[in-house]
C-alpha cells in the first residue's frame, strides 16, 4: 500500500476532496514494477459520506481504468465500502462485486 498526498491541501482546499499528483502516481506505479508487484485499484474514504464516486472522483482521469474501493466512515468508523470502475473517463462509474475475505 502507498499512500499519496492529498495536492489540494497545497491550494488551500482538501479538507473534502481529494486529488493525488499524476507525478507521483506515476512514481508509485514504477515503484511496484520494480518489485513485481501489480497495481490493481486505489482506495480512499468518504468520511460521513455514502460509499459511491463523488463529483470530485468524477472529475479525476487518472481514476479510470482501476478498480476504486470506496470507504465510507461515518462518526470515525467504517461503516461500508463499495467498489466501482470505468473505462476512461468519459464514462460514469460502475459498481462492481467488491469481496472483502473474513
């Protein structure tokens, strides 16, 4: 797992959205080739909000062509996640099966 700064926070914003440097996905994405390791999704939560792609996911390319695990915590605590995936993005999301092993 990486995890990756949040550039709105740079621009005064972020306490709500979220947007991550195309540079450093990219160097996060090199990283794992150089371990064999395959990136398949990325994850973030929605805190005190419903586990589904917002406006601002919409709005971020660079999440099309990944699985996107979506958590949803309300109050500090999970409360659910979802998964959903598209294409490119000029399509909408989709949910997908997101099986989480007990």
């Amino acid at each position: 797992m990486v995890s990756l700064k949040n550039i709105l926070r740079d621009e005064g914003r972020g306490r709500f959205d979220f947007s991550f440097s195309p540079k450093e996905f990219m160097e996060a994405q090199q990283a794992a080739e150089r371990q064999n390791l395959d990136v398949v999704g990325i994850y973030h939560t929605h805190p005190d909000h419903p586990p589904r792609p917002s406006a601002t996911d919409a709005g971020q390319p660079m999440l099309a062509g990944w699985i996107n695990v979506i958590a949803s915590v309300h109050g500090g605590k999970f409360k659910q996640a979802k998964a959903w995936y598209r294409e490119d993005e000029t399509q909408p999301f989709e949910e997908t099966k997101l099986v989480i092993p007990s």
